[in-house]
C-alpha cells in the first residue's frame, strides 16, 4: 500500500492488523507492539485494552496541521 492507497483499502489493511492482534491477545494474553503500546485483555469476559507506550503521540500533537488544498 502506497500512497495512492484508498480509504477503503486503508480501512482493510487496519482491520486486518487488529484482527491479528485480538487473535495474539487472545492466544498469549498480552501483545507489546514497541514504540506503539501494550494491548491486553486480562479475561475472557473483558474488554481489549490499549496501554501506550511511554511519549506515544507525542510527535503527532507537536506538528502543525496540515492545509487541505480541497
């Protein structure tokens, strides 16, 4: 995927990776994704968790938006 990409080929690429991910959670309990975060599910019953990782988003919020030309 490049940066021609749609959004609808975008969307399937991420929801291919969180489908990945719960399936991990769901095998190991516990999936450390560095420099991104933590994701967790301590039981069966519970909810997926995200913890991040420590200064994560930090470089999002110190950049200036971008103007949309559109």
């Amino acid at each position: 995927m490049g940066p021609g990409a749609t959004r609808n080929t975008a969307s399937a690429a991420l929801e291919a990776v969180l489908a990945s991910i719960r399936t991990a959670v769901n095998n190991e309990h516990k999936v450390r994704i560095p420099h991104l975060g933590t994701f967790v599910q301590p039981s069966p019953e519970s909810k997926l968790k995200f913890r991040p990782a420590k200064g994560f988003g930090g470089d999002l919020k110190s950049r200036p938006r971008q103007q949309s030309n559109n």
